[in-house]
C-alpha cells in the first residue's frame, strides 16, 4: 500500500490545495490529509469546519482521509504508515522553505520521501494568507475556495 500525507493548515482549504490533491491521489492508494494543530499560528477558521470542508470535497473519493494532528509530521506518518509526504511548490520562496523542511524531515525520519506537486496554473497565486484578507475585509473569496465554502 502506498500511503501519503499532506500536510498542512487548510485555513482555508483552496482550490490551490484541491489541484494538488487532485494530482498527487492516482499516485497513492490513500492520501490522509493531515490538518496540524499545534503550529504557532493563529487560525481564522475553526479547526471543525476545516475538517468538515475537506471531508464533503472528497466525499466520494474514499482514497482521501482526513486526519488532524499535534504531534511533528513524522511521528504522524510512523503512525499511520505513511512513507510520502505531499507538498505544493508555488513560487522559489516556496521551494527554498520546502526544500529546508524535506531535509530536515528526512533527517527525522528516514523513511519519508517528500513528493512535490506544482497546481494548474490558474490557482499558483492562491495562498490562505491572502483569501483570509480578503475574507476578513468582507471581499468576494469565490474565485480562491471551492463553493462549499461560500455557502
Ligand atoms: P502550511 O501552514 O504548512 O504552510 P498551508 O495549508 O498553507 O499549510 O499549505 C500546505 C501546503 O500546500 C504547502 O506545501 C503549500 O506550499 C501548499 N499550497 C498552498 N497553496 C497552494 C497553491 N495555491 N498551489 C500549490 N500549493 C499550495
């Protein structure tokens, strides 16, 4: 069985982390999409709707699991047999951030290899950071979150 998890705050989750899911799931048997609770950052929206969101996107696609997590992200995937970790790659800022965090989690964790995924062009400029912003500021957030998360 080939086991991965993705990683991630899902604050909101975007149609930016979708087009990676979407691309990274016919390389694996199950993708666990892992929400960490214990990062220093502040979180807009509760942990229960993250969960719930991702959940009812991938409601019909059993490849795809959600999990939450306070531990480091390789005792997780110890736990649930994970040997892959999916990430996203948007810009070098990215890729130098990501880069330190494969190495230094296969420093932890020799098992693990990192899996890098680049989303459809037209969601490379979608961050969580920014719909927040927006979200916060009252602006239109239909173009960045699936419809889901409108309603
Ligand atoms: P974290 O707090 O770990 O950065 P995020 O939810 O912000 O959690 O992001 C999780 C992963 O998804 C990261 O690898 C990030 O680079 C990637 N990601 C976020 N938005 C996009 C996007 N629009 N396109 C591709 N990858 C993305």
């Amino acid at each position: 069985m080939k086991i991965a998890l993705y990683p991630g705050s899902f604050d909101p989750i975007t149609k930016g982390h979708i087009s990676i899911i979407n691309k990274a799931v016919p390389l694996f048997d199950i993708l666990y999409i892992g929400i960490g609770e214990n990062n220093t950052k502040k979180h807009l929206f509760p942990l229960e709707k993250r969960i719930n969101w991702i959940k009812k996107i991938f409601e019909n696609n059993p490849k795809v699991k959600v999990i939450t997590y306070k531990n480091l992200t390789v005792d997780l995937c110890r736990e649930i047999d994970a040997k892959y970790i999916v990430r996203g790659l948007r810009t070098y800022s990215d890729f130098e951030y990501e880069k330190k965090l494969a190495y230094n989690n296969q420093t932890l964790n020799h098992n693990i290899e990192t899996v890098f995924f680049i989303p459809d062009l037209k969601y490379i400029n979608i961050s969580s950071t920014i719909v927040r912003d927006i979200y916060m500021h009252g602006g239109d957030i239909s173009f960045f979150v699936p419809e889901l998360l409108i309603n």
